[in-house]
C-alpha cells in the first residue's frame, strides 16, 4: 500500500527523475512534471497529491506562484520549495507564504526523505479531520430530515431561512416529531456549527437540580457543591444552547432565563458577579405556551423572547406520504445493524401503517421498523411483525361508534384472528369457543 502521492515539478530532468526514484522507493507514489503549467494542471485533474515538491525557478513561472495556487485550490495539501541558491530571506518568506519546508538542493537525501515524511503525515492528518468534519456536519444536516410532503417541506424551508441568523427559536410539535434533529440541523448550519451544541431536558430535573445544571454554581453554595461547577451556558459559549420541553421549567428559573436572553449574563448559585456568554437559545415545547402564557401557567415576557421565530414541527400523521421514506430510511439503519439483508416490504405492511393514527410520531416508527427488522426471518417484512396497536387500531372515545352484537361480535374475532395470526386452535382457546364454532362464524360472518 502505497504511503501517499507526492507530485515532483522541476524543469531539469536528470534531478527530476532521480528525486522521484528515491522517493518511490520509500513507498510513495510519484507523479511528474517539468513545467509549473503541465504540474498545475495534474494537480486540478487528480486533487489528492498529499505533497507538492516544486523548484522555485521554474521556465514559465517560480515556485512561488505554484505555492500560491496550491494553498487557495487544496484545503490538506503540502508544499515542499527546492532550490539551488537558497538564501534565509527567501526560505523564511516560502514559509510565510504556507510552504512546510524550503530545501537547498545537495542537503542530502536522508534530510529530504525525513521532511517528506512529517510533510506528508501533516496533509493526511488533515485530509482526516476534513473528511471527519464533513461526515459529521452531513450527520446533523437538514438532509438527515426526510420527507417530500409540503407541510414538511414548508418547515424545513423557514427552518434553513432562520439557520444562519443568531435569532431565538422555539420549536412546537408532539414529543417524537423530531425537534431536537431540528434544532440540531439549524445549530449545523449556522455560522456556530463548529462551537457546541448543548441539550438539556428540562422536565427531566427538578428546580434545584436544573438551576445548578444550567447556570453552574461556586463552591460552598449548598450541601455538596464541593467544587466550582459550570453550567451548561458556559459550556455552549458562542455555540447553541437547546432546552427542549421548555414549558417545564420553573417560574424563578424562567426569570433567571429571561435575563440571560436579553443581557447575555447570569449569576451563578452562591456567585455574586455575573458570567457573560455569547448563546444562541433554540427551544422546544409539546404544549401550547401561548395558552399556557394566557392562563399564567408560563411568563408571557419569556414566550415572546423565545418566540422570536417559531417553527411547528408537524405530526406523522399530518404527513402519512413520507411513512414510505421514513420506513426505507429506517430499514436501511437497522438492517445494517443486525446485518440482514431486507429484500421486501409487502404492500399490506405499508397500508397498515397509513391507517394508524401515530400517537407517538416518527420516533414511534422508528421503533416498530426496529422491531420489524429484528423478527423477520426470510428478509421480508410484512404486516405480521406489526404490534397489535398497529394492527388494530383504536379508536378514540369520541369516536366510538356502538353497532349491533353481531357487527361488535364479528370485530373481535377480526382482532383475535390477527393477533393469533390466524392460528385456528389458538382463536378459538382465546374466544372460550370450540373450533368447528369458529368455523361456523366464520362462515356466517364471510370471514373464512
């Protein structure tokens, strides 16, 4: 395996090809060029030379220039300048210009190969943590948000206007619609995205907890606060702080927030100097807080800093056209987890999921193909790995409607049916009946 490409660029010949012979016996591939044009020009059509080694005088141009492009066209690439009348001036402007080395031709080979090594090093290290920060930054993007429905496409459109602004945002929608992925995706795509992104469930502590989680606290402040602690605010300083389920938290800590909002500062616990910080605050809610401001049961000063651009994030049920895409996504992840190869989804198993009502949205889809994928056997999916909540339905109270003892008898063999997978013996042990009764209803009810 070859250690990384190295492109030699220098007009005289013999050195050229002696250079390149060297170098590719200590395991690198070589490219070469004898003139800046021809060099530039392998460098745009193959673009991942870890190492550019090139002659500062050059037929149709210097060293010099050929640095220049490189450092604006490469975001990893490393560039060695050789020369035969070196001088310290013109080695430390090379290294000003971006050049890892400037070398004296005839300084030895051994020199050469060891400053090749550590040039080369640098630029797939970089390569690296290039294509890492590509990776996560395609993790937590909208495109990781699926769906072609309009209500979906319309959210996600405010969602990317409102991304690079440093403006408060707060999220509605039903728990398991995705908030956090919203607010993760705007936070990615804003000019924060490379400073923290912080998440705190508010109703998942109580009101002293979350204060000191929040804003931290000194030392001494209360029983047990053996350390100075930062809070979460300090924590995603100039990056993005995400309190979902908002509407959660306490009176005197939405006063407390509240100032932080408007003056970007805060007292801890037992402090008593403020702590500035520089937080852009997306929040997220499943109630109603305008109402909830209405009734005194949420500070309306606070709803309306937080609601400076509001975004409602829309149920699955809203949006039961991109059930298909979400499923092929989620089968997608779980298939290659379990490593099972899924080659069908029967048309049935998708019908059956359009007719249920999704109390729990996507999050609640997830976990049924999750579990899909776990019991099938064959690689295909069907309805018949369907829990019996999506199987049958339920109806609301309000909704419920009263039919005569055969229609409500007819019913609840369909559900016991489905439940025993049509097992014969099992649906009849389940009715209190005997099989050859079973047969006959079946029968009468045209069910057989």
């Amino acid at each position: 395996m070859k250690k990384g490409k190295i492109l030699v660029i220098d007009d005289e010949d013999q050195l050229r090809k002696a250079l390149s012979r060297i170098i590719e016996l200590e395991g690198y591939e070589v490219v070469q060029a004898d003139t800046a044009i021809k060099g530039l020009k392998l460098f745009e059509k193959e673009k991942d030379f870890s190492l550019v080694i090139c002659d500062v005088k050059l037929p149709d141009t210097n060293g010099l220039e050929v640095l220049k492009h490189i450092k604006s066209n490469s975001t990893f690439s490393e560039v060695i300048l050789i020369t035969a009348y070196g001088t310290i001036h013109d080695g430390v402007f090379a290294m000003k210009q971006g050049a890892f080395d400037y070398i004296t031709k005839g300084d030895g080979d051994e020199q050469l190969l060891v400053t090749i090594e550590k040039a080369v090093e640098k630029a797939l290290m970089q390569k690296r943590i290039l294509e890492l920060e590509s990776k996560l930054e395609s993790r937590y993007s909208f495109d990781r948000i699926i769906g072609k429905s309009k209500i979906i496409k319309d959210t996600l459109s405010l969602a990317k206007k409102v991304a690079p602004t440093d403006s408060t945002v707060l999220l509605e929608g039903e728990t398991g619609t995705g908030k956090e992925l919203f607010a993760q995706s705007i936070h990615s795509s804003s000019p924060r995205k490379n400073k923290p992104f912080i998440a705190v469930n508010c109703s998942a502590f109580p009101k002293e907890l979350l204060e000191s989680e929040i804003f931290g606290h000194k030392k001494g402040a209360f029983t047990g606060a053996n350390l100075d602690k930062k809070g979460l605010f300090e924590e995603a300083d100039r990056g993005t702080l995400f309190l979902d389920e908002i509407g959660e938290m306490h009176p005197d800590l939405q006063s407390k927030l509240l100032r932080v909002i408007e003056e970007q500062s805060f007292i801890k616990i037992g402090d008593t100097k403020s702590t500035k910080v520089n937080v852009r605050i997306i929040a997220a809610t499943n109630r109603n807080l305008l109402e909830d401001a209405r009734h005194d049961k949420f500070r309306s000063d606070l709803y309306y800093r937080l609601s400076v651009f509001k975004i409602r994030i829309p149920s699955l049920r809203e949006r039961k056209e991109d059930i298909p895409m979400l499923v092929e996504n989620f089968v997608s992840i779980y298939s290659n987890k379990t490593k099972k190869k899924i080659r069908n989804i029967t048309p049935e198993f998708y019908e059956r999921l359009s007719a249920c009502n999704w109390p729990g949205n996507t999050r609640e889809l997830k976990n049924i193909i999750e579990r899909a994928v776990i019991l099938t056997e064959d690689g295909q999916i069907t309805h018949h790995q369907l829990p019996i909540e999506v199987l049958v339905p339920q109806e609301s109270n309000k909704n419920e409607r009263f039919g005569t003892l055969e229609e409500m008898e007819k019913e609840h063999i369909q559900k016991v049916l489905i439940h025993t997978r049509g097992n014969m013996t099992k649906t009849a042990e389940k009715l209190g009946i005997g099989v050859p009764t079973l047969y006959r209803k079946l029968n009468r009810y045209g069910l057989k």
